[in-house]
C-alpha cells in the first residue's frame, strides 16, 4: 500500500525524510520504504506520524480529506462507552 500522504504531510512543513526517520528512531532508508509504500506501516508508527502532523490516522491512509485531527474522547465518555 502506497502512502502519498506522508510525503505531502513532509514536505508542507519542508522536511527531510532525515528529519522524520530521526523523530520515528530509524534511518531515512527505512522510512522511505514507508513512504513509498514498500514497507506496511505499523499501526503504532502510524498512530505516531498522525500525533506528529496533527492530522488523522484516516487521513494518512486516504480514508478522508479532512487533514484535522478527531476530538479526544474524555474519561466520562470512555466509562460510558465501556459500560455498555
């Protein structure tokens, strides 16, 4: 699966693929296999790169154009949900 996103997401705040391989703790040839779709991204690297650009984890993936991130659900919310 090829990920387009992630190099938009890159070059909007004009990085380097250095510079995000060095925050994720891998070298820039790793993460270029994630960004161009040779490497399956993790769900927990992808959780990571949506909190990094403030965006969603649906939108890294092309499931929506909408780049915010969702609301947090609060713990009263959570017990909620969890109770039912």
């Amino acid at each position: 699966m090829q990920y387009p996103r992630l190099k938009d997401l890159r070059e909007d705040l004009d990085l380097r693929q250095t510079d995000v391989a060095k925050f994720l703790g891998m070298n820039q040839q790793q993460y270029s296999r994630y960004e161009t779709g040779k490497q399956t991204i993790t769900t927990e690297l992808l959780v990571k790169l949506a909190s990094y650009y403030h965006s969603s984890t649906d939108y890294i993936l092309g499931l929506t154009d909408v780049r915010k991130p969702y609301p947090k659900i609060s713990n009263m919310k959570k017990e909620k949900i969890s109770s039912r």
